[in-house]
C-alpha cells in the first residue's frame, strides 16, 4: 500500500489489473482514495496532456493517471513545443499564495531606507541556511523585512524564538544572533504569535526553513542570494 506521504518516485509503478472504469474528476478522486487506502487526495483535475489527470494529494504531493486509475505516475511533464516543465510551473501555481493573509502583526518588522519593497520569511533561529540568507539580506537596501519566528527544529529553537520575541528590540535580538551570534538573553512575554506562526505555517504547508514570500505571493524553498533577492524584487517592478 501506498503511503501518504509519498517519497519520489515511489509512485512511478503501474496499478496493473486494476480495472476500474471510472470517469470524471470526482470518480478519479474516488478511485486514487481507494488505491491508497484512505482520504489522501486533495484536488484532481483533467489536463490536456494525454488525456491525464492531475491528483494532488493531501501530502502536496503531485501526481498523474488516467480516466481508469490504471496507472500512477510520479513525475514531470515536459511540453515539447514549449520546452516548459509543466508541473514545475503547477507546483509554482499551487505554491502561491494572497500575499494578505498574512498577519504581518506576528512578524519582526526591520524597514530599511525607504522600506518600498517588501519580503516575508518564515525562519528557524537554528537554521544555518537562514543565517546565510540574513547575511544576503543585509545587503539588500530599500526594503521592509518581516521576519516569521518559525522554530521547527527543536526545543532550542523554540526557547530561542521566545526569547528574541520576548525581546525589547526583537529585530536588534534577532540580527545579534543570526549574524553575529549573540545568544538572545532569556525573557518572557506571551508567546501567542509563535504558536500562531506555527499552525500558521503547517498550513501553508512550510516544511523548511528560509521560506520566503514576495508581494505577488510568489514562494521560493530556501536560501537567496542577495542578487537572486535583487532579482526576484526586480520582477515584481520595484
């Protein structure tokens, strides 16, 4: 049996036999339920490859099949006239989010020179790739930064967290430690927003730390460079 949370290409097999003559978008949901055992799919829909089926499960995971859920695939789709990676460009889609469902109130806010531009990241105080992303960030001028406290790496990351948002100056606390490695000092406050930002980011589906997010929502998984940020700012015209 298949498990929910699919590793890749544990998927790319044929269901051989299977035999279910189903159509439709909620026959394939049903059907792709049944193969796996439980409810594990989150959306299907029909696309023009191939007479496919596009099932995205519960895990975010994407795959394909047929009207007949006789087959799976785990993989990618290449559009030969385009040389697009299709799914590449769903999982982009699906990754996007409105950018205003942010509650921006929960972050650590640093403006710098006219603030104009804006980028969000949900970070762990823990994270070596987060540390190497302040040290881009610090290069980066005309621009509001805010900083989600997202500490999934353990009980220390936690106890840290709490203690840079308990902080007078959390942005100062925070710098202090990611770039220069200052442990924060201990205080105490309520920590409502750190539990916030945590189902927060589960259910923005947040499995690693950088994450960053752009006005447009735009997500990117990950550390940037100072001219990739620069890059990626330049794109939305500012």
């Amino acid at each position: 049996m298949i498990e929910i949370v699919v590793r890749p290409a544990l998927i790319a097999c044929l269901v051989a036999g299977a035999g279910w003559a189903v159509a439709g978008e909620e026959a394939v949901r049903k059907s792709v339920d049944a193969f796996i055992g439980t409810q594990a799919v989150e959306s299907v829909r029909q696309i023009k490859y191939g007479g496919l089926y596009e099932v995205i499960l519960n895990s975010g995971e994407m795959i394909y099949t047929d009207a007949k859920v006789s087959f799976l695939i785990d993989g990618r789709i290449i559009d030969t006239a385009t040389r697009a990676d299709v799914t590449q460009a769903r999982h982009a889609e699906l990754a996007t989010i409105d950018f205003s469902i942010l509650p921006l109130e929960n972050a650590i806010k640093q403006v710098k020179g006219d603030g104009k531009r804006v980028v969000v990241s949900f970070e762990d105080p823990n994270c070596g790739y987060c540390k190497r992303f302040a040290q881009e960030l610090s290069k980066i001028g005309n621009v509001t930064i805010y900083t989600f406290l997202y500490p999934i790496l353990g009980e220390d990351s936690s106890r840290k967290s709490a203690h840079i948002w308990c902080s007078s100056d959390r942005a100062a606390a925070w710098n202090d430690w990611m770039l220069s490695g200052t442990v924060p000092q201990a205080a105490e406050c309520d920590g409502k927003a750190l539990d916030q930002n945590l189902a927060l980011g589960r259910k923005l589906r947040i499995n690693g730390t950088p994450t960053v997010f752009f006005e447009d929502g735009r997500r990117h998984g990950g550390y940037l460079a100072a001219a990739q940020l620069e890059e990626a700012l330049a794109a939305l015209g500012k």
